[in-house]
C-alpha cells in the first residue's frame, strides 16, 4: 500500500494517536514538516491554531494528503521518527514499506536567515533547551524583542521546546536582522542537543521535577524547629576544587559556584563520572546538594539533565531486599504513572542526561568495594552494591553523580573513581554576614547580631560553619542576655540551642542549670538514643526504638528529632512514624550529654572516646547479609546493659566519636561542671586521658637527622585532640599538653584546618615554651582563621600559609600583630588571594622589624603597583634575606623598583621573580642592581620575556658582581647568542656557581 493510500485508509486511527497525545508530540512533527519545507508558513500557522488536538490533526491530514504520494511518505517517517508507540508501529509496518531516504536540507550558501532557522529548526529547538532567558535577554537588549514579548515567550505553562518554538516563530515574524541575531547566538553557544522526550517521558520528568520542587522547598536540616523556605535562606558556602588536585595539575586550587561543579577545572580523572563534595559535619554538604535539586526542578540550572535522582545514604541501610536499579529508580524515588519500561529504557539509552545526587556517603554501614562486579540494569542485588557499581561506572557509565560525604570515608580505592574532588569550607565573612541578614528580616535587628558576632572573635570563627551559624542566629536573644564572654567553644553554643528549645516548651524563665535539671529525664532519652544509635551507626529510629529508648511524644516535641521518610518499601506503616535527629553533630551532642550525666556508663566508654585507634576496617567490611537485624540492641537486662556499656563505641564510626568526644570534654569543663553535677571523676579522667594522648604522640617524633631542625608531621587526631582541650576551656591542661613538645617545625599541611580548628590550636599553642615555624599549607584557614592564629603568633618563628583563600583584609590583621611579634621572622603566603592593597602593610613591616628574615608571597595577584609599594619598604630594612615573588605581574616596572630599593640592600641572599612578564627595561634595573649589591646569592628569573639583548645587559651585571652564585633564566627567549654572553662574563666573575 502506498502513503497516500494508507493515510486514507487509517485517517481515523491516525487522528486518535495524535489527537490523545500530546502537544509537544505534535508540535515535534511540525517541527520535521517545516524543516523539510512541507508546510509554509501560512499552513503552519493555520495547523497549530485550534486548541483541540484532533481538529489540528484533522487540517494537517488534509494538508499532507493534498501535497500527494511524497508529501504523504515523508509525514510517515516524521511519525515514527517522534511516536515511539507498539499502536503505531503495526498500524504502519503491517502494510506499508517506508521510505528509505531522509530528505536533506536546501543547501545554506543562498538562504535567508530566516529560512535557515526553519531548514535548521529541529536542532535549534534542541539547542535552545536552557538558553531561552539568555537569549531573550540579548534580543531584548538589542531591540528585537520587547519586554511583554519575552514574559509571553516564557510563560510557565510552556515546556523548554515550546518555549523554544515560540521563539523561533516570533523571531521569523520580526525579520531577517532578529533571525541574524538569533544564529550568532546559536553559532557561539552549541548547548545541548537533546532528543525529543516522547509523552511518557515527559510526563515522567514533569512529575519528577514536581516532586524534587516540593522536596528541595523546605530546608530539610530545620525542618523540626520552624519552616524555613530554601530559595529564602540559602546562601552559597566556599567551593575549593581539591588544592591536591589542582598540585597535580600544575596550578593553583580555586574557587567554584555550584553551578559549575561539572565544569573543567580540578578533573583528576577524566574517565569517571563522579563528583565528590567533602567538608566536615555542618558545613552545608545536604545543603548543598538540596539546591542542585531545586535548581534543576525549578529550571534554573543544570538543563543539561532530563532526569535528576536523588537519595540518602542513610536511608539505604534501611533497604533490606535485594533491588534492581528500576526498582531504586522507581519505587524508591519517583514512580511513572505509565509506560514505566519506555521511561526506563530511556534511561538507559542516554545516561549522559541523567544525573544522581547521592547525599552521606559516610553514613553507610559498610566501606567502599569494588570486589563484587554489578553490571545488571534489571537484575537485584543489595542497595550497598548497586551504588557501589554505580559509582565505578559498571551501571549506566556516563551519568553524573554528585556525592557527598565527610572526609573520613574517603579511601583510596574510592579515589579511583572520582572525576572531580571538591571541599566545602562553610561561610565566607560575606556568607556570615548575609546569612544572618537573611534570618531576620528587621535589619536593625541583624546588624546588631553581627556587631556582637563580630566582635567576638571565636564567635564569628564558629560562624563560618552553616550550623553553627544558624544556632547563633536563632539564639541570639540569649547570646546576648549571657555576654560575649559566655560564648566560645562549641559546645557552648550547642547548650545554647539546648535551652533554647527547652524554654520554648517550658515557656518560663529559668537558670540554664535549673532548665537542665527539670528536663533530665527528657535528655537522658534522647542521649540514650543517641548513643546506642552512634554504637551501632543508626541514624533513622523506628517507633519500636523510641520506645525501648524511653522517647515519649512530649521528648519528641522538643524539636531535636525530626520525622523521616524512609524509603524502605519492605517496611510497615509504622515505617511513616520513623525519626532522626536534626543534625548528625546534634546526635553526638546528646550522646555527649548522656555520657556526661549518666553514671552507669562504664569508664571504659571514656577510654573508646578517647583513644589513639585507627578506624576498624572489619567493622565496614562485612558482608550485606550481616546487617540484617541491625542496626538496635533489643531491650536488655540492667546487668546486660552495664557490660555492653564496657564495650560502647568499639564499633562506631571515628568522625562521630571525635565529634562527641569534643562535646564530652566542653560538657566537663569547669565552666558547665555545675551544670553537669560536679562530675569530678570524670572530668579527671577525661583531662587525663588528653594529656596523655597528646604527649605519647610527641614521643613518637624521631630525632632531628644531623645538622636538621626537629620536626613534627602531626597526626589528624592531633588536632582533634587539641579541639577537645579547647573545648575543655583548662589553661593548666593545655600547658601539660604542650609541655613536652619540644620540636622547631610543627607541620599541619591538607589536616582541613579551618577558623574552628585556628581557634583551638592557638588556645594550646601559645603555651609552648619555645617559639616554632608552624606550618597550615592548603587548609581552610581563610581570613577569619587568621583572627583565631593570633594569639599564638608570638610563639611563632615562621608561619606557612600557602592555598588558605587568605585575602588583604587577612593579611591585614596579620601584619598589624606581626609588628608586635617579636620571634616571627618568616611569613609564606603562596596560592592566596592577595592583591596591591597588601603591599602597604608589608611594607610597613619591613620598615618597622628590624629581624624579619623572609617573605613570600608567589602566585597572588600583585602587579607593578604593589612592587612599588613594597619597594618604599625594603629601602629601609636590612634584615630581609629570602623574597619570593614568582607568579606575579609586577612587570618591568615593578622589577626596576624592586632593583633600585635593593641596590644598597646588605642583607638579602634569595631573590624570586619567577614568571612576572619582566620585559627588558627590568633586565636593565637589575643588571645595574647586580653591580652595585655586594650580598644577593641567588637570582631565580625563569619563565619571563627576556631576550638575548636583555642577557647582554644581565651578563655586564654580572662583570661587576662578587657576589651571586646561582642566576636561572630557563623558558625565556634565549638563543646561543645571549648564551656567548654569559661565556665572555665569565672571564670576569669568579663567584657564579650556576647559570
């Protein structure tokens, strides 16, 4: 049967199929008509008028068939190259044989823009998926469009390709020149090209996108204490690519926005498809990955995608049947109404469109395998091993995943599979500061609460971390009733929060302490229910555990735990009564508290706090089947509870310890013992147990090797350890810590030091006898953690700051008591954020200290001005002996100020310029510097723009010199003439070394 024949003979049917489907089904196939110009214009526009899709079809059937046989056959094949239906495919198959040529397009050399839009109309409509607002803003601003007619355009009741054809229909309508406009835009923004969503798939991806909208609306963390709008609250955290990565890849480690997390920069491996997001417990990382979700369920960002998942590892150790990757797809995140295996084969077909968030990696049971291979799509297995092969790219290679998870969890072996490796380093300054504003809308109101947060200097490190910040903000009125004083640890401002959801319910005035104590009862049940839940690394608690725990309905009005949407569907209804705490960090709180306050745990648990181990492999290793039972004690005898107290916390995992080992040490301090009821024995124990934790791990430092300083690469329990001092808030405790410390090198370098961690270092530090270099090379110091490093800088020789995202207002502070400090001689701030406005500062250090020996500051953004500045400094110093300037753009000019202040300069040995465009005018300045200076040793030059006429002028520099020894000029634009140069120079000097 011919085309023409079978439209007539099925013209019925075919009007069903597309009268039932949808518009952008039917829409597409005019899209194929128009660009293989079977339609004009005129019958376009006469097709796609009648709001009814059947009267549509009926005058497009009309219109095809009147164009005859070819028309007819051409019409098939946009059929079936848009409806992918069994209906369709036997009504066409069982009798009529299509065409086996695609038509081509009209050749582009003799084309009007406008019909090269309508030749070219299937991919444009592509390519303008999540391109629409940017190109209504460039046709707006050139005059195309009007400011109705792009609102018109992007009217939410359209889909992206919809919105796309309105653009490209009201374009034609303006002319040539807005049709030239549109194509440039397209030729230098290629976008995705995407297929066609058939109907199922878009309802799909408008009930997904529904769903995550609605899930992503409220902040999840809060949600027990008060609604707190998302897209109202949020503000963007400090994005670092990983600075090893960026080490490896030869540059510097940078700063992103969320919306660039799959974009070029730090790919360690670019065969993996797995983007890592690590930061420590509160620094916004569920956050983080909520916002990816609404941004995309909002159409605002990551268009790229059709389809977004996104899970909680926490809730997968609720999963106890084995699940295929359907079924995880499905019924554990959203569920297609019909048509479920074309959505799933879709999937399949274009894993590059899918993207899966996957939130508290660290929160599995188990550690990360890649023993058991899962390349099965439909087969099932255990939840554990279908993200693991969906990780290593065994299943559906290709997707994005985002993941999330606290640094501890990372091996090795999971290294292996990261594409990317990005750290979370909480507020900024400006974050805290718009944070707070956000909270409250009375601005009067949060100004007042940043002068108090500011003004308190370990308050405001505190802040940098998203939680605390959020405490801070919500306990303000009784941050400020207690004084700046009150405030400095974090244990305090836990307590904080304590009392106030506690006076919320009480509705009362009462002493802190006397709050505590008519609430004990309400504490002890949660603290118990942290702690076996910590032991046993269960974080989701069923009815049946809240029971056995003692949790009663007024406990849980409290606002401490939240209700959890487990999505185990093996579970019964009372699955809909499971909780959670608020935070992890606010379950190790209460674990903390019961700890602290009940005296029948054993003392044995204070030791597993404390003590030196490495995580247990064993322990996450096991095998699936293991877990099934876990993860609660059932009810116990009091005599079995007491001996499994002896054995609390073997099993649990190192972060949450350390985390509540912080709170137990804060909780025993002398400022909250009355609080706690005067538990002397186990403050005592807990003091002991730290000093002798820290001192046993200084007696492991080998002995310096002959002519060597002694150094220390501390452990990353030495800064846990110390943390728990500070939160001890015990001068005399921190003086035994460091007593014996007895080291001139202290090295913390990738420890994820951030101002919390600056704050507690400095607490014990300052008490050090001796004065040491301390070295914080690529942490998360920042400038708030040059706040917190004060006070310890009079026990500092030298301090190293390299990739710290330290800015001028850092080295500010810095500076101003480095004039004071008296034993620091040495600072090292490679890979930061300084530009010329540090110059000053440094330049008065230079004038005013008399014993500074070195400065560095490579690879900033100082250019001739900042040269200049510091130039004024060096005039006036003579102690100065290292200066490091390389990867900088001082330029010529910035090199002949430097070269004149160091003229007559007796002291410096080691000179840097490394990489800072140094033209010939700066050769000139420096090779008269090197006939005048009688001490510069070393001249570093490489990686600049010097020529062999520059080399002659270095080269008579050096006739005159007695001094330099080592000169490097590699990667310039030297030839064997400037090399000659050097040869006749050498008759002369007798004291180069090295060239």
């Amino acid at each position: 049967m011919k085309a023409d024949q079978l439209i007539k003979v099925q013209r019925h049917k075919l009007i069903t199929i597309l009268g039932r489907g949808s518009v952008e089904v039917f829409e597409s196939i005019l899209d194929h008509l128009l660009a293989w110009d079977l339609l004009s214009w005129e019958e376009y526009e006469h097709v796609k008028s009648p709001a009814v899709l059947s009267c549509s079809s009926r005058n497009l059937l009309d219109i095809i068939t009147f164009k005859g046989s070819r028309a007819c056959e051409l019409f098939i094949l946009a059929l079936q190259n848009v409806i992918h239906s069994l209906q369709l495919t036997d009504l066409i198959l069982g009798s009529y044989k299509p065409p086996e040529k695609t038509p081509e397009s009209s050749a582009s050399l003799s084309l009007l823009p406008s019909q090269t839009l309508q030749n070219h109309r299937l991919n444009i409509v592509r390519k303008l998926h999540g391109h629409i607002a940017a190109v209504l803003d460039i046709l707006h601003r050139y005059g195309h469009f009007s400011k109705y007619e792009c609102d018109e355009v992007q009217l939410p009741i359209y889909t992206p390709s919809q919105q796309a054809r309105k653009l490209l229909d009201l374009a034609k309508a303006k002319g040539e020149d807005t049709a030239q406009v549109l194509l440039d835009y397209i030729a230098s923004e290629p976008g995705p090209i995407k297929p066609i969503l058939d109907n199922a798939c878009l309802k799909y991806q408008e009930k997904l996108s529904s769903t995550l909208a609605a899930q992503s609306r409220i902040l999840t963390n809060y949600a027990g204490t008060e609604n707190m709008c998302l897209e109202d609250i949020y503000v963007d955290c400090i994005l670092e690519v990983s600075s090893i990565a960026a080490a490896e890849n030869g540059c510097l480690s940078f700063l992103i926005g969320l919306e660039d997390i799959f974009g070029p920069d730090g790919i360690l491996n670019k065969d993996a498809d797995t983007v890592l997001i690590t930061g420590e417990a509160g620094s916004g990382k569920s956050t983080s990955l909520q916002r990816i979700q609404q941004l995309w369920a909002t159409k605002q960002v990551f268009q790229d995608f059709t389809f977004v998942f996104a899970f909680s590892c926490r809730r997968f150790n609720f999963i106890d049947k084995p699940i295929s990757l359907q079924m995880l797809l499905f019924e554990h995140c959203c569920w297609p109404d019909d048509h479920q295996d074309e959505v799933f084969q879709y999937i399949l077909d274009h894993p590059e469109e899918i993207m899966f968030l996957i939130d508290g990696f660290d929160e599995f049971k188990f550690q990360f395998t890649d023993e058991e291979r899962h390349c099965s799509p439909s087969k099932p297995t255990t939840a554990l091993n279908l993200i693991f092969n969906l990780l290593q790219g065994n299943l559906m290679k290709n997707t994005k995943k985002v993941m999330t998870s606290r640094p501890n969890a990372v091996t090795a072996k999971l290294r292996k599979y990261l594409q990317k490796e990005i750290t979370l380093k909480g507020f900024s300054p400006e974050g805290i500061e718009k944070f707070i504003k956000k909270c409250h809308s009375d601005s009067l109101s949060a100004e007042h609460i940043l002068c108090f947060v500011e003004a308190n200097s370990a308050l405001h490190g505190l802040c940098h971390v998203p939680f605390f910040c959020w405490i801070v903000s919500k306990c303000h009125e009784q941050l400020m009733q207690n004084g700046s004083d009150f405030t400095h640890t974090m244990t305090d401002v836990y307590l904080l929060i304590l009392e106030h959801f506690l006076l919320h319910l009480t509705h009362n005035c009462q002493r802190t302490n006397e709050i505590l104590l008519s609430h004990i009862a309400t504490i002890l049940h949660l603290g118990k229910l942290a702690l076996d839940g910590l032991d046993s690394c269960c974080y989701i608690f069923s009815a049946v555990q809240l029971q056995e725990a003692g949790v009663s309905e007024e406990d849980i009005s409290l606002g401490f735990l939240v209700r959890s949407h487990s999505f185990s569907h093996a579970r019964n209804a009372v699955s809909n009564r499971n909780y959670e705490f608020l935070h992890i960090s606010v379950q190790c709180f209460f674990a903390a508290l019961y700890i602290t306050l009940n005296d029948d745990v054993a003392q044995s648990t204070l030791h597993s706090l404390f003590r030196h181990r490495q995580e247990n492999p064993s322990v996450r290793m096991m095998p699936a089947a293991c877990c099934k039972g876990w993860p609660f004690y059932c009810h116990q005898s009091h005599e079995e509870d007491k001996r499994r107290s002896e054995t609390l916390l073997q099993e649990a995992e190192m972060s949450n310890i350390q985390i509540t080992a912080s709170f137990v040490s804060g909780l025993l301090s002398g400022r909250h013992r009355d609080q706690m009821g005067k538990r002397f024995k186990k403050y005592r124990l807990v003091k002991k147990y730290l000093a002798k934790c820290i001192q046993k791990h200084f007696l492991s430092i080998s002995p310096a090797v002959g002519g060597e300083k002694k150094s220390l690469h501390a452990l990353p329990e030495f800064v846990w350890w110390i943390k728990c001092i500070y939160e001890m808030q015990d001068n005399d405790l921190a003086k035994e810590a460091v007593s014996k410390l007895e080291v001139d090198h202290l090295k913390l370098t990738y420890c994820g030091i951030g101002p919390l961690e600056c704050t507690a270092l400095a607490y014990a530090l300052k008490h050090l006898k001796s004065p040491v270099g301390l070295q914080l090379d690529y942490n998360s110091v920042g400038d708030l953690g040059i706040e917190q490093l004060l006070p310890c800088l009079d026990v500092c020789h030298s301090i190293y700051l390299r990739g710290n995202d330290i800015s001028d207002q850092g080295v500010a502070k810095l500076v101003d008591r480095a004039l004071d400090s008296c034993n620091l001689q040495k600072i090292a701030l490679f890979h930061n954020n300084l530009t010329d406005a540090c110059a000053q500062n440094f330049a008065n250090l230079l004038k005013h200290r008399d014993n500074f020996l070195a400065l560095r500051l490579g690879n900033n953004h100082l250019t001739a001005v900042g040269a200049e500045v510091l130039a004024e400094g060096l005039k006036q110093n003579n102690s100065i002996q290292y200066l490091g300037f390389w990867g900088n753009k001082i330029g010529g000019a910035g090199a002949c100020a430097l070269a004149v202040a160091l003229e007559n300069n007796t002291s410096l040995l080691w000179l840097s310029l490394v990489g800072n465009n140094i033209d010939g005018h700066g050769a000139k300045a420096l090779a008269l510097m090197l006939k005048k200076n009688t001490v510069l040793e070393e001249l570093c030059l490489q990686e600049n723009c010097l020529v062999d006429e520059d080399i002659l002028h270095l080269a008579e520099g050096l006739q005159n010199n007695s001094s330099l020894k080592v000169l490097k000029l590699s990667n310039n634009r030297i030839s064997r003439r400037g090399m000659e140069f050097f040869v006749n120079a050498l008759k002369y000097n007798i004291t180069i070394m090295s060239i």
